[in-house]
C-alpha cells in the first residue's frame, strides 16, 4: 500500500502540467506486489496524459495506447518492466511539447468527442436532443424568456463585442446580449430551441445567428469571439472539459468567458438542474479545467433562482468569470 501515494503524486503531476483536462476514463488496476508495480503506475499516469491528448490533438500514438490500455492485461505491463518502460519512453518522446495542450483547438484535425469512446453519451437522457425538442416545443419558455442573473450582472460591465453563447436554448441570455449590441451567435442542440430564440430576438426587434450542434464535435475558431457564454452548460466531465478547453481557445485576448452551474450540494433540492452528479461540477473542477484563463471571480452560493417552470427555488450553484490573457 505504500506505493498508492507516489500513483497519486504522478496522477497530480500530469493533472497540472496539462491544465487539469486529463480524463480519468482508462482504469488500469494496480497490482501493488507484483514486479514492474512502478512502471505500471507511471504507465497509468502517462495513460491518462495521452487521454488527454486524444481528446484534442489525435495521433496514431494516441491509438495506439488506447488500444493497449483496453485490450491488454495490466498483468502483462506488471511482469514486463522492461515494455512498461520502452513504452513510456516512446511516450515521452511523442507528449514532451506540452504546450500543444495549452490551445487544444488549434489541432489541424481533433477527434470528436463520441470518437474517443471514453463516455457513452446516451447515458445521460438530459443530453438527447429528443429530451430537449419535446421540452422546448411546451407553451412558453422553459426557463423564461430573461437573462440568467449572473449574466446580468456581468454584461453590464463588459464592452460590446462578438459573443457565443453555449446551449443557450429558447435564446433568453442570447437576446439580452443583442439589446446591450453584441453581435451574438446562440448554440444549442435541439433546432427547435434555437427556432425559439430566433422568435424571441425578432419579438424585440433584434437579430441573432444561431448554430445547431452537438457540442462534442464543436470545433471554435481561434481567437474568434469576445465572450463565451455558458450557462447551465451541464456535460459529463470529459465534454465539458473539452468545451472549456476549447472556449479559453476561442476568445480573443482579454475576452471573457461567463459561466453558472449547479454543484453537487443542488441533489436533494428540487429547484432544478440536472439529476445526475456527473453532470454536476465543483468549483475546483472547473478552476483546473479552465486554467488558461486569470479567474477573476469563483465563487460558490446558494440563492434563489426562479426561470421559468424548471428553475425555482433555493439552489446551489458556481459562478465564474474568466478572461484570457
């Protein structure tokens, strides 16, 4: 058992040298008696760092290592040293320019998402495009047809500028931009959200440009956007990071991002939000996973929120404000 520390130093290790964005998706178990103990657990943390660079750079390097953490016995690492360790030093050699990792968007060619296998989307019913057409296409607007608060406050103090906003649905946060003049362009999954928002920006007499999509296979331009919008942006761990990463990527210097989530405390109080933990984030989570940007507020609260018929009550919630350097 006195080998389980130096695993989680070396796990912690690669955590900060890529910005927190590593996915915990490969379990390789740990034979702790057994020969090669330290080459198999410093294999599982390179392991995890070529997750990473799978998700936003490729490679047939990166395929090649899946392949072995999935099809091969941890066993065999264990009772071979010696491939443990000509392995990490092929490894070594292909992850050494970590600043590769630092603007994951800029990859001529990154896989989507579903293509790395590491989650199965349909795990999540909140994430089924099918989920989010039924609820939007009900009287009214789900979440009510005003800004989010936090996005309130904020906007108030920041320069017109491009803005994007990430599942933005029925277009409520959308259109308060457009009246402060941004020029705005709403993402969401489900077509009929966004025809929504659409009507809402005409009702006011604004425009908007909207872009259906998944957000697994969204691919931002560099330095393209003022300000990045993501509020109740609730994915598994290794999407949203993947969609902060390539957020950060997005803006320009001194552009911001603005995000609100609920945390974990919000289960239990049916007020809204998701009903899954995974899909719920903890403010160092998302301090690790957006370290490319000069945080200037995290917080964690409680307050009452009320948006429409899905959002009322007390809730437990994140904010954020990041601004790229």
């Amino acid at each position: 058992m006195g080998h389980q520390p130096l695993l989680r130093q070396l796990a912690d290790g690669f955590d900060h040298r890529i910005g927190g964005r590593i996915q915990r998706a490969v379990p390789i178990p740990l034979h702790l008696h057994e020969p090669g103990f330290l080459q198999l657990a410093e294999l599982a943390a390179e392991v995890r760092l070529a997750e990473a660079r799978a998700l936003h750079q490729g490679g047939d390097i990166i395929a090649a290592i899946a392949d072995l953490a999935h099809q091969t016995q941890p066993r065999r690492f264990a009772e071979q040293p010696e491939k443990a360790t000509e392995l990490l030093h092929h490894l070594r050699g292909e992850l050494a320019d970590g600043a590769a990792l630092r603007r994951p968007c800029l990859a001529s060619h990154p896989p989507s998402y579903a293509d790395t296998g590491i989650m199965q989307l349909d795990r999540y019913g909140s994430m089924d495009v099918l989920y989010w057409d039924q609820r939007y296409r009900e009287e009214g607007y789900a979440y009510g047809d005003q800004p989010n608060d936090f996005l309130r406050e904020q906007a108030a103090e920041l320069p017109v500028g491009d803005a994007l906003c990430l599942a933005e649905g029925e277009g409520r946060n959308a259109v308060h931009l457009a009246a402060l003049g941004h020029h705005v362009t709403a993402q969401d999954l489900s077509a009929v959200g966004l025809d929504k928002a659409q009507a809402l920006a005409e009702s006011r007499g604004l425009s908007l440009k909207t872009q259906q999509g998944d957000l697994a296979d969204w691919r931002p331009e560099p330095g393209s956007v003022d300000l990045v919008v993501a509020i109740w942006m609730h994915l598994p761990p290794p999407l949203r990071a993947q969609v902060l990463a390539a957020s950060v990527c997005a803006l320009r210097p001194g552009g911001v991002l603005l995000l609100e989530a609920y945390t974990p405390r919000q289960l239990g109080l049916g007020s809204g939000g998701p009903p899954l933990l995974d899909l719920l984030v903890e403010p160092d989570q998302l301090e690790r996973e957006l370290s490319g940007l000069r945080l200037e507020i995290l917080r964690e609260r409680r307050r009452l929120i009320r948006e429409g018929r899905y959002h009322q009550g007390e809730s437990a919630v994140v904010q954020l404000r990041g601004r790229a350097i």
